[in-house]
C-alpha cells in the first residue's frame, strides 16, 4: 500500500498522557486534514513512575476508548529506559503499534534540562547501547527521535553522533526490523542519517509528535526529506505492512 507521505502521521499524543487535545478533537483534527492513516500513541511506561504516562492497569480502557473513538491505529510511545524497555510481551501484543523512546538517561531528561553533562563521549555511547538493547527486545515498532540530544550537549550533535555511532544503530535496526521516525516537532534525524537508513534498507516513520491540536499532521519536514532523498514508496514504515 502506497499513501501521499503528507496523509501520514503515527505519532500523536492527547490528554491521556502530556497532550493538550482530548480523543475527540485529536480525531476530529486528524480527519479535518485529511490524514489517510493516523495513530494516537500517548506515553506508557509499565516500570517507572515517569509522570504523564499511562500505565500497565490504565492500558486497556485507553485502548478501548481509542477503537471506540474510530482510531485507526492503536499505540503507545513507550519508555525507553537504561536497563529494559518499559512495556511487557504482552501488553504490546495489544496494540497495533509500540513507538520506543529515550527521554531520560543518567538523570538527565532530554527536554528542558540544562544541567551539565562532563563527558559527553560516554553519555552518547549509553545511548547507544540503551537503544540498541530497546530494538533487540522484540516488542519495538519504530525507534523515535534517536538523535535528540539533552540541551547541554545538543550543539554537539553533528560531532559525538559519529558515522560509527550511526552505523552501529542503523545495523541493530535492520536486524530487528526496527522503523526509524522522522520527527516533525524535533525536525530529526537529519539528511545524513535519513540517507544510511535508506541505503540500510531501514523503514523510516512519519509522525508529527504533535502534543497540541494544531501540531497534528505537522509532518513537512519529514515529507520536504523524503522528497529531496527521493525515498521510495517502500521505505515508509506503515503497521502492519511488511
């Protein structure tokens, strides 16, 4: 199945995690832009006590209210986190679709934190292996943001993310069948990592991470990439689609 990358969007949080929009207006907003396929993928963490998470007694009334509400894929973003991924065998069978994210590490939380990190070379391996750890568990769909570093360190990106770093991720992600997101709130991966995935024959995902009304569908910088790459049809990642 081949759909206009700009009538995609799989990541979208409401109000059952740290959104602002309730099920029905992220509905009703995803169907007034004319999204061919959507999925609602509001944060759960199953073992750690991260606020504005669902959690694992919580899982089946979201779930539930997400087919009554007619969302065409099921999910969660769940947490990624150093020593196991935060969602069981079980519950994951449940959804339609399990995004895996990295948000804290070491104490640090990857958004709005500006404390120090002193060695920057040992954080990005830890992230590293924590990712790949989360892909070789078997239960991820697609791996978001990979690239988004804490505010300390964040200007550094282009030169602690080294080709090897990259490599060895992409590898982890081909072997597992493991889709990468490009994030249109975070306007990551970039073109360089974007371009190996593709060479990789790894999926990339389109999701806009929107945690307002208005960020729903916000997926241009990921299509305007796709673009310029000339992606294939076939490399875009939809569920349940081989």
């Amino acid at each position: 199945m081949s759909l206009p990358w700009d009538a995609i969007d799989l990541h979208i949080h409401t109000r059952f995690s740290d959104g602002q929009s309730s099920l029905a207006e992220a509905v009703r907003v995803a169907r007034a832009k004319k999204l061919k396929i959507f999925a609602i993928t509001d944060h759960y963490s199953q073992f750690c006590d991260l606020p504005h998470r669902l959690s694992k007694g919580q899982l089946k009334t979201y779930l539930d209210s997400l087919s009554s509400a007619g969302v065409m894929v099921k999910g969660v973003e769940a947490d990624i986190l150093p020593d196991q991924f935060s969602i069981s065998k079980a519950n994951a069978d449940l959804c339609d679709l399990v995004l895996g994210g990295l948000h804290v590490l070491e104490g640090r939380v990857f958004w709005g934190d500006k404390g120090p990190i002193w060695d920057p070379r040992s954080f990005v391996e830890h992230i590293r292996v924590t990712l790949i750890r989360a892909m070789e568990s078997g239960l991820l769909d697609v791996l978001v943001h990979p690239t988004w570093l804490p505010e300390d360190i964040r200007p550094q990106t282009k030169q602690l993310l080294t080709r090897d770093w990259r490599e060895s991720l992409l590898e982890a992600a081909a072997d597992h069948m493991v889709a990468i997101e490009i994030s249109g709130a975070w306007k990551v991966p970039d073109e360089v990592f974007v371009r190996a995935c593709l060479r990789r024959g790894v999926k990339l995902s389109v999701g806009s991470d929107a945690h307002t009304p208005s960020d729903i569908g916000n997926i241009r910088y990921a299509v305007d990439l796709l673009k310029r790459l000339e992606a294939p049809p076939e490399a875009i990642f939809l569920p349940g689609m081989p």
